[in-house]
C-alpha cells in the first residue's frame, strides 16, 4: 500500500512537471523539449542551452531590479534597533516598512507556509524579518525573500547559507520565476490535498479533504 502511494506521488508530479513544460513552450511558441526527465526523482534538467538563456534573464532581472531606488537603500541606514528590556527589535525610522510583495507573492514563491504566517501572525513574521535585517545587516526586501524561504524549508536554506558562505552564487529569494509561479500553487492546492485525503481514506484518519 506504501509502494502504492509513493508510486502516485511520483506520477503526480511527473505529470505536473509535464503540464507545466508543455504549456511553457506554447506560450513561447517552440514545441523543442526543453529537458531532460531525471529518471528518478521526477525532476527536469535543462541542457545547456536553456541554462545559458535562464542565467541571462536572472542576470537581466538582477541588473534592473538594482536600479530601483528600494533596491539601492543603504542597509546600515534602515537597520532596526533592539529592544533588550522587552526583547523586541524596532523598527528603524527610515525604514518605510513595505515588503516587496504581499502575501500571494510569498504563497507563489514559497509556497503556503510563509503565506500562513503573514496572514495569522503577522506581529511575529514582521520581528523575524526586523531581526534578520538587524542580524544578517540586509535591507527589508532582501530580508522578506530570505524568511519566506526559512519557513518554507529551514533546512534546505541554512544549507544554502552555509554554502553561500563557502563561496556559493548568493540566492535572491525574492525572484519569483515562471515554473515556481504555476507548481508552487499545482502543489500547494491539489497534489499536497490529492495525497493527504488519499493517505486519510486509506489509514482511516478523519473525513478526507477530497473526495477520493
């Protein structure tokens, strides 16, 4: 029953990865397959070609979002102070306090968890992000991208900060790229629910979120 679940996870998001390839290259008028189908894990690699052409868009991106103003803020001129009486940090009064996109932007880039977060305990999101501004001495929109991405999967990102430190190209958490805008959702919303109400129904755990 366990293989027969795994095997379903895999399908699922073969099929997704899929769905998502072809409709890319509608959209972009080229029926060429992009990539190459890793054999186990389900994941796509691009050949040589398409990473050329995605690092350039990255580079492309990271270049203009540089000239916004938001983005040329000095950080040592908006890092927050601490509080140590009321273990609180505060926030600096030349920071203008807006994050670089609202919740959906955090649910599109790193999935439901950080969207949570922002929504219900929002007084608790904004000291994480004060604290990383104030410990890490970043700016407020570099700050959002790297706490979305800790809430998310801290390990996957305290993996990335230690290789960062090794000499790694440093992440910017807060580009939001095509496919993660169209599996983020695919996961979050019917692959995750697909596979809890089948794993409910089958282990009689409770009503299924589905109907399966």
């Amino acid at each position: 029953m366990i293989r027969s679940i795994l095997l379903l996870v895999f399908l699922l998001s073969s099929l997704a990865d899929s769905l998502f390839c072809q409709a890319f290259s509608s959209i972009h008028g080229t029926h060429k397959s992009q990539t190459a189908l890793f054999a186990v894990r389900g994941f796509r690699k691009p050949y040589k070609e398409r990473m050329e052409i995605n690092e350039k868009k990255r580079e492309a991106k990271r270049l203009a979002k540089e000239s916004e103003a938001r983005y040329q803020i000095d950080p040592r001129s908006v890092r927050p102070s601490y509080d140590t009486q009321n273990n609180l940090y505060i926030i600096n009064p030349n920071d203008d306090g807006i994050y670089p996109y609202d919740p959906i932007g955090s649910l599109l880039r790193q999935g439901p968890a950080p969207f949570w977060t922002r929504l219900t305990n929002a007084d608790e999101y904004e000291q994480g992000i004060l604290k990383y501004m104030y410990n890490a001495k970043v700016n407020r929109n570099e700050a959002t991208g790297n706490i979305d991405a800790k809430i998310n999967n801290v390990l996957d990102w305290q993996y990335q900060k230690r290789e960062e430190m090794k000499g790694a190209p440093k992440v910017d958490y807060t580009e939001l790229s095509e496919k993660d805008a169209i599996l983020v959702p695919v996961w979050a919303f019917c692959i995750t629910p697909l596979v809890i109400s089948i794993l409910q129904k089958t282990f009689h755990l409770g009503t299924p979120l589905l109907p399966v």
